[in-house]
C-alpha cells in the first residue's frame, strides 16, 4: 500500500517533512559524494552580504543558481557548491556607523578604528541565521557549513597574491586623478560602481556669460550644471573646427538697456538667445583660443597668482560638442575628467575649493563650510547681483549617487591607486566574446559597451573595513613594496606578530625594512574596492595558490554564473576583469542575467512606497516549490518578475496542484486495487497498450528531450512551459480519457496496463521535476519508488535525469492527437452554441478540412464528445446553407426605386440552390414588375450559415458540424447520464469513499420506465447493490435524506444509503 495522499494544496508542512527527512538522511551531501570523480560543472556562488536581511531578489537569484546545479548532478557532473559570504565594503561601514549613530570618518576614528573593525566583523553575520534559514527553506543546496568569507586571512592573503601578480606586470600605478567621489562617505569610487548609482533627475542649470578681457562689452557664453564648480574655473574650451558667431542682443540680463555682444556656437546662438539676435561676425572656434576673460568669482586670483601659471583664456578641444548649451565648456581642472586632462595639456592651475566633506573650502569666503550642492543657489544668486547670470533653467539629466549611502557624487581630484584596465581593453573584449550571455545581446550590448569605455579602475579606498592594500612606502626613500603573501610580509617585517590580522588598524602597525636602502617602510593607508574581493572569489574561496592548487585549477573558469542585471557593472566586471588580468582568460562561460522583482503592479518595491513583499510571508503560505515554479515558467528570467501572493498562489495551481492530483488519483485507485508494479514485473505491458497509452509516453519522452536540451542551454522558461503542457495534457486529456479503466471490479490486462503507464509516467516525472521543484518531486519519489524497489537511491536527488527514448516517439501519434483535440474543442463550441449539454448523445459529426482519423482515434473523439458516428467528408456544401441580403452600392444604381420591393424577393432566395446557380452560371435572373434583373454575386451580400439541423464550429481551413436533432432514444440516453451525474455528485457532497456501496432511493415518477429500462448500468456506473423506488411522503431509513433535482426539466428526487464501506 502506498501512503495515502491528501488532494489538497497547502504544500507547506509537507516541505517542512522533506526538509527533516534531507538534514536527517544527509541527502546533499549524499549527492554530492555519489558524484565525486564524475567531470566537474564549475558553478560560483556569488557572495551576497549577510548584514541586510534577504529579499525577494535574492530568491530568484537562490532559486535559478539551484536549479542548475542540481539538473547537472543528476546529468552525471560533479557540481561543487561552496557558499560564500561578502564581508568588506561600505555597505558594512555604512550600517555600522549607523547603528552606532556615528556619521563620518571623524566620528568614526573619533569613536576607534579597532573597535570599529570589530562591529564590522560582527555587523557581517548580523542577519545569517535569517539568509541560511531562506536558503535552506526554498531547496537552496550549497555548502554553507564551509562556506568562503572574504574577511578571513587565507581568503585575503590570495587577494593579496593576486595583486601581487598585477604589480608586476606593471599593471597597477598611483596617480592623482580626478575620480568619481562619495563626499559622505569620503572615498573613491569605481567606474562600476558609479555605473550602478545612476538616476535621472531635474535640477537647475544656468546660462552665465565671461566678460573678455579685451572688450567688455563682449562676452563668452557659458552653460552648466554644476554652479558650484564656477569659483574653482581657469579656463574655457571650444572646439577649434566649429564656426562661432559674435551676435548681438537687445538688452542686459537684468532688464536694463543696452546691446550686449555673445560668442557663441553658430549651430546653438538661436537657440540660446532667440531668432531676434542679430550675427555680427562668424570664426572658427580656433580663432578664439587665447583671448582672455575676465573669471566670474574673485575667489581664485589669489591662488592663481600665486601659481605662477596662466589662467582664464580659451583653449581648444574636440571633446567640445555641440549637441546642447552654447558650444563653449567652463574647465575646472579639480572637477572633471577631461578638465583635468586639459588641464595638464595647457599647464593650468588648479583650484580645488572643495573639501573631501564636500563642503565648500575657507577660499569661497561667502560659503565656506557649505555643501557643494547647497551652494549653488548663493551663487548663482551672487551672479544675478552682478548681472552676470543670463538666465537659468531646470534640466532633466543622468546623476551619479553613491551606491550605497545615496549622497550626490562629485567628481574630484584624487590621489588613488588605479589597475591599469585601458591596457587591457583588447583582451576583455576578446574574453568577453567566449562567454555565453542569456539573453545574447547583454554581451555585445550592455557589457560589451562598458568594456569598450573601460577606464582604469580606482580599486583604493579611503575607508577602514576592508582588504588592505599591501603597498608598503618607504620612509627614506619612497620606494614602494607590493607583499604577495604573509610569509614574504613577515620575512621582511621586523614587527610582525605570528598572529596578525590582515586588518586596519592592526595591519598598519606592521612595518617592513626596505629592499632597495634598508629604510623603514610603512604600508599606505587605503583598502581596496569590496568588489576586487568578490571578482577573487574563482581562487581566493580555496586559499590559491598557497593550498588547492589543482582543485582550484580545474574549477576555473565556472561552467555557470547567475545574478541580477545590475551586476553586469560589479560582479560579473569584477569577476571578468581579474581572471582577464591575472590569467588572460574567461572567468565563466556561461552567464544567466536575471530581471529585478516587482510588485504585482509592475512597481519596483520599496520600503517608501509600502510594497515591499517579504519572501518569509508567502513561503510560510505557498511554500517554497509554488515560490520556485512562478520564478521559473512566469516569465524568461531576464525581465522582470512581478511577484505577490496571488502570483506564487496561481502558479502553484496551475502546475502543481495539476500534477498533485493526478498523483493523488493514482494512489487512491492504487490502494484500492492493491496495486504494486512488482507484481506485474513480468506482464507484456506494451501488447497492451491503448492508442492514448502510445501517446501519452511519445509525449513524455519528447517532453524529456526538450527539457533536457532546454536545461542544457539553460533556458529555464521554456523547459517549465513544457513541463505545464505535459502536465495539462497528462491530467485533462490522457487521465480523463482513461479514469473508466481504473474504475473496473477486476485486474484484467487493460487495467493493468493504465496503472503500469501511470505509475511510470509519475515516476519519470519525479524525476524530470526534481530541479524544478525539489520537494513534491522528493515526495512522490519516496511514496511511489524510495524502499519499494531495491537498488534504488533513498532521494530522487540521487538519481540521474531521464534518458529520451527515441523508440518511444511518435511524431505522427502526437500530431494526430493535436488533431483529434482540435476537433474535441471545436465539437465542444459548437454544443455550447447549440446549448446542448456534452452528457446528451447526438447522432453523428461531420469533419470538413481534414484526412480522417484512425478508428481508435475516431472512437476516442466519438466517446469525447457524445456522439454515435464521426464522419470525414471531402467539402461542407451539405452542411451550409445561404442568406441573401442586395448590396446597395450596385443595386441602387441597377434598380432604383425597384429596390425596396425587391429586397423581400432577394431574402427569401433558396440558399443553396441561388448559390449553385452562382456558381455555374455567373448570375441568377429577378424579375419584378415585368422587369428582369440579371445579378451577380457582387450584387449580393452572401451569408454562410448552418444548414438546417447542424451546429457549425470552424477554425482556419477546419470545420465540424454536428447533427442536432434528437430522436426519443437520444433524449433517453441523455437522461439516464444526467441522473447518474447527479447521483455521483451527491456521493461526493456527502462525503463517500469511492469504494463505497450503496442503495439508491429514487422517487416514483413518469420516468420510472425510462430507469428501470437502463437500471443495470446506472446501478453499476454508482456502485449500488440496490435500486428501490419509494413514494412521495413515504419513510426513508434513518439517517437518508432525498434530494430533488431538475433533469431536463423533469422533476426528480434520490437518496443514497452508504451498505458496505469501502476497504
């Protein structure tokens, strides 16, 4: 006997019984031991950082990076699976600092650098219950109990090898740079990181004009978004082979009179100032480099004086272009990178009166202390005042924000130590074109445009809690040491203790001697990017090359890497660009990018908005398969997901509520029969099987070669749509046509042979679903296989994915079953039209547009839809008759006033025959009033419709028509199949076992002998011993309650009396 199988949906306490039975039995582990010495799949688990809690981004990211792994295990590979946990970085300071309520590095090292260390190192595994508990949860499989975590010495000290291996290959410099910069968080930022903060935003732009020097009654003019970069200004920039005009305007900015002169690109000058603005010269933007200007602020004269170095004059450059503002670009050499470049190129000072707060500097005396972007409004209020502000506009454009604490980005002169990435443009691009992207166009596109733009990337940081950089300076004599190792730091450290912490600040207390003159050398002060850590994790999760050298080795690169879309700019790069660097080489071959969660309004979720939707809620009341089953067949895993309660709810419907009750059907009737597939080991089961037997295993094995091969390319959509069509197919068409075989007294060959493809067919199934959906498939694994056949594994987890018969696939079956469905569903439309009910028989259906069908396949459409004879005939001309109706635009001017006497005539034309003449003759012939009318087809509006007697139902080229007369046999036959509905429907709302046996009551009625003519098959069809007729008023047993129903529109009333129990 199998364990019996309750029907219904809440799959929750059934997965919490999987998971003990998994931790209890060791199953993963199991799996993975009964796998060692297959080939490897090499699949990199990407560290996320256990300081947040986990969302719902996070399953679809756990759900897909499961899947995989597991179809390959059973596909024969070794899938290694090493968690991992990403521990440095700002997201941890930042969550430290505040729930230390500290803000800034002055309250940081103000509070202690060592003391905050240790709340980093514990803030790490802040939420790591609450990430193991969801892994473990949604079937989640990886190796969190030795789990890589990127603070820990050996992971460090192979980040550190590795950047020992870039220094020498002169990869890595120190350069002072303008850089991307977190004013709160002061530090540097990388170009991907920068890459993932981006958002559009309104904010104030403002057109100014620069007095030249030589005419003041001319000015340059000048847009820009960023004001408060104005007082650090030395130069203007044009580009040298663009034409310019000097125009000239009525009146000055603030109202007064006067005809003021602009220089400004020809291509903008209308836009800027307007049709009214009069071109009084027209040059090259060439002709204007070196003229002079007087500078907006009186801020930097001093400085530049000081400087010795020329300032406010026009440069040229054709980084200038013309696509908006005037065609003439303000440079601030501390702000911008190509202003830093010009200004190097023409030797200009440099102003650099921001703080590293970014706050404005004592030097801007009207607004020190304040922050950059609160600045702006006093100074372009100073302008207005000296009628230097031409106008001002609010401008839609693309900001950078810092990516974890949101502060507005400034671009800033830096010193910062950078991995030379322009160098090594060719070769990423070339790596990156052996990758495999789902969905294509992310390599070339997305990622590919990145790394064509590829800047060095800025791996220092000024922060504390990170991967040190091993940079030591000398004192004496500033010569500079990359440690690759501890070993090689401690054999040049006379201080070094045995058991040192690769942290700040006990790092920095470790000192080398010198190399090159024996000096004292100290390491410099910076950590590296957190996501140089990440991108390590291919060798540095196995402490390479210092232990695992082979095994490390042979895991590179992964077979299969997925995350988020957003980490095509951090670690998919990360990743990419040290495997690139280090070894010259892929860093994975195929990489899944997946879509961002929604709400179920298609609104990103947000605490803000209130829409958050807490993954912990739904799984406690879907459970963890329904979760998975809706990632995968919703929608590809690229785009968005909209995710809510309602939609795991109907996917769990859909699919496995579909399959859960054609496996709890199998084991009811199972039981019943005492079913056990040992028994019939020998039985010739193919001898007997039925047309829709043949059919429904042709569909499973091209169900499995199309999973298979869909899993294998990683097309995880498409694979599970398959999965829900077989399902559908396999519950409502091959079950519901074979249910009355199972329902038999006696074990007969035919019997046993649905029960053999059933029992088959869920088991293959089980299998097929077991990475899809690890815990129903787990279940009916153990019920049906698991301690009933011997040598089988104790989990389906164990076994290996199904192997496609091509033996068993019959194309041909499976396109006739289409056929034979497609007839179904239009015979079906056609009852619905003709309002006649599937339970009453009709005589015959006629076929037009298709070769007929086999007889086996005839009889499973006559039986489908209630019909005695199925007919294929060759046209529809006996199945169509035809209206008439005159089409006014040719009879109006043919027939005149005639018209309306003659439309009853034309309507009242035999429709077969008038369309017969047609046909032949080209026209029929009208007379009226003495007057003949010859028509034509064009003269009429012809209407096909049914001929008399037929329901018609079409679909393209196919049609059905059924005959929808009833003779009193019919009539009967339908009455008698409605009585026994009602009757098995009552057996159900009361609560019977399907084995029960019964006496049926029924109330004595004109119907009696209709009943009593087919009383053999009803009582056999409801399981009654007894058919007893009893009057209206008269006693029933005790207990028996009469029920009335309204059949055909006959009043008729039974009671139902449960005799022998079921067993």
């Amino acid at each position: 006997m199998y364990e019996k199988v309750d029907s219904g949906l809440n799959f929750v306490p059934r997965e919490e019984e999987i998971l003990t039975f998994w931790k209890e039995e060791d199953i993963f582990n199991k799996s993975m031991q009964n796998r060692e010495g297959a080939p490897i799949y090499s699949f990199y688990d990407g560290p996320p950082t256990a300081n947040g809690m986990p969302h719902a981004g996070h399953v679809l990211t756990r759900v897909i990076k499961d899947l995989i792994p597991r179809y390959r295990t059973m596909k024969g590979y070794y899938v290694p699976r090493k968690a991992g946990w990403d521990t440095h970085g700002l997201p941890v300071e930042l969550e430290v600092e505040k729930r230390l309520g500290l803000d800034g590095k002055d309250q940081i090292e103000a509070f202690g650098v060592e003391a905050f260390i240790q709340e980093c190192k514990k803030s790490v595994w802040k939420y790591k219950s609450e990430w193991e508990e969801m892994s473990e949860r949604i079937g989640f499989w990886a190796d969190m109990e030795n789990p890589y975590v990127t603070y820990e010495n050996d992971y460090i000290e192979s980040v550190w090898w590795s950047l020992k291996q870039i220094w020498d290959k002169d990869l890595i410099y120190q350069g002072h740079k303008v850089v991307p910069y977190c004013p709160r968080c002061g530090t540097s930022l990388s170009s991907h990181e920068v890459a993932q903060g981006y958002r559009d935003i309104s904010e104030r732009s403002i057109y100014v004009r620069f007095r030249s020097k030589d005419d003041p009654d001319t000015y340059f003019a000048v847009w820009t978004t960023t004001p408060w970069t104005l007082p650090s200004n030395v130069a203007l920039c044009v580009n040298a082979d663009e034409p310019y005009v000097l125009c000239e305007v009525d009146g000055e900015p603030d109202g007064s009179p006067g005809k003021p002169r602009y220089i400004v690109a020809k291509e903008l000058y209308q836009q800027v100032f307007g049709p009214e603005a009069r071109v009084l010269e027209t040059y090259l933007g060439k002709d204007l480099v070196g003229r002079h200007y007087l500078p907006l602020y009186p801020y930097g004269l001093e400085t530049v004086e000081e400087s010795g170095k020329d300032a406010y004059y026009v440069v040229a450059d054709p980084y200038v272009t013309l696509t908006d503002g005037t065609g003439i670009v303000h440079l601030a050499p501390a702000f911008g990178e190509d202003d830093a470049r010009l200004g190097r190129v023409h030797n200009l000072p440099l102003l650099q009166f921001v703080a590293e707060d970014g706050t404005m500097t004592p030097e801007v005396s009207d607004f020190s202390g304040v922050f950059v972007k609160d600045a702006d409004q006093g100074l372009v209020d100073l302008l207005r005042r000296w009628n230097l502000l031409l106008f001002e506009t609010m401008t839609e454009h693309t900001y950078p924000f810092c990516w974890r604490c949101d502060t507005p980005l400034i671009y800033y002169a830096r010193t910062a130590w950078f991995i030379e990435m322009t160098r090594l443009r060719d070769q990423l691009l070339e790596n990156n074109g052996k990758i495999h992207w789902i969905p294509g166009h992310i390599g070339p596109g997305r990622f590919g445009h990145f790394l064509e733009s590829v800047i060095d990337w800025c791996v220092s940081r000024e922060r504390y809690w990170g991967t040190p950089l091993p940079v030591w300076k000398c004192e004496s004599c500033d010569g500079l040491h990359m440690v690759g190792s501890i070993a090689e730091m401690k054999a040049m450290s006379p201080d070094c203790p045995d058991d040192i912490e690769l942290h700040k600040p006990m790092i920095d207390r470790v000192h080398l001697t010198c190399p090159q003159c024996q000096g004292r050398m100290t390491r410099v002060p910076e950590v590296i990017d957190g996501w140089y850590d990440s991108g390590a994790m291919p060798f540095a999760q196995y402490h390479y090359p210092f232990e695992n050298e082979e095994l490390t080795l042979e895991r590179m690169p992964a077979d299969f890497i997925s995350e988020a879309i957003d980490q095509t700019r951090g670690w998919f790069y990360s990743l990419h660009a040290i495997s690139t660097a280090l070894f010259d080489r892929e860093a994975y071959k195929t990489c899944l990018v997946l879509g961002h969660v929604l709400d179920q309004d298609g609104v990103k979720m947000s605490k803000h908005l209130g829409n958050m939707v807490e993954p912990g809620h739904i799984l406690d009341l879907e459970g963890a398969d329904a979760m998975r089953w809706m990632f995968y067949s919703g929608s590809q895993p690229w785009l968005s997901a909209r995710f809510s309660e309602g939609s795991v709810n109907e996917a769990k419907r859909r699919f496995m509520g579909t399959f859960w009750n054609t496996y709890a059907f199998f084991v009811l009737y199972a039981n019943i029969d005492r079913f056990d597939p040992a028994d019939h080991r020998d039985f010739p089961v193919d001898e007997f099987k039925t047309v829709i037997d043949r059919w429904i295993e042709s569909r499973l094995h091209s169900l499995i070669r199309e999973v298979d091969l869909r899993l294998e390319s990683c097309d995880v959509t498409t694979a599970a749509r398959a999965l829900e069509a077989f399902v559908d197919d396999l519950s409502n068409w091959y079950v519901r046509r074979s249910r009355e075989r199972y329902w038999g007294p006696d074990m007969d060959p035919d019997k046993i042979t649905a029960y053999l493809v059933l029992h088959d067919l869920l088991v293959t199934l089980a299998h097929v679903i077991a990475p899809f959906t690890p815990f129903m498939s787990e279940m009916v694994y153990r019920n049906l296989v698991a301690g009933r056949v011997p040598g089988k594994p104790a989990s389906v987890h164990m076994c290996d994915f199904p192997q496609a018969d091509p033996d068993k696939i019959d194309p041909q079956l499976e396109k006739d079953m289409e056929r034979v469905r497609e007839l179904v569903s239009l015979g079906r439309a056609a009852r619905n039209n003709a309002q006649l009910k599937i339970r009453q028989p009709l005589a015959s259906m006629v076929v037009v547009g298709t070769a007929p069908l086999s007889a086996d396949l005839s009889e499973l459409v006559r039986d489908e839809l209630n019909i005695k004879e199925l007919r294929f005939e060759d046209d529809d001309r006996s199945l169509i008759d035809y209206r008439f109706k005159p089409q006014l635009r040719t009879l109006g001017r043919l027939m005149g006033g005639d018209l309306p006497k003659a439309r009853p005539l034309i309507e009242a034309l035999p429709g077969r025959q008038t369309m017969t003449r047609l046909r032949e003759e080209g026209q029929i012939s009208l007379e009226l009033d003495g007057t003949v009318y010859d028509l034509s087809a064009d003269d009429l509006l012809i209407e096909e419709v049914p001929a008399e007697g037929y329901a018609i139902e079409s679909a393209g080229e196919l049609k059905v028509a059924l005959a929808t007369a009833l003779s009193p046999s019919l009539i009967e036959e339908g009455l008698i199949r409605e009585i026994v509905s009602k009757i098995q429907t009552m057996r159900r709302s009361s609560g019977f076992e399907v084995t029960d046996r019964i006496h049926l009551y029924v109330r004595r009625s004109d119907k009696d002998p209709v009943i009593d003519a087919h009383a053999e098959s009803v009582m056999a069809d409801v399981l009654a011993d007894q058919l007893i007729y009893f009057d209206r008023g008269q006693e029933l047993p005790e207990g028996v309650k009469a029920q009335e129903w309204d059949i055909n529109g006959y009043p008729l009333e039974f009671a139902l009396l449960v005799v022998k129990a079921g067993s």
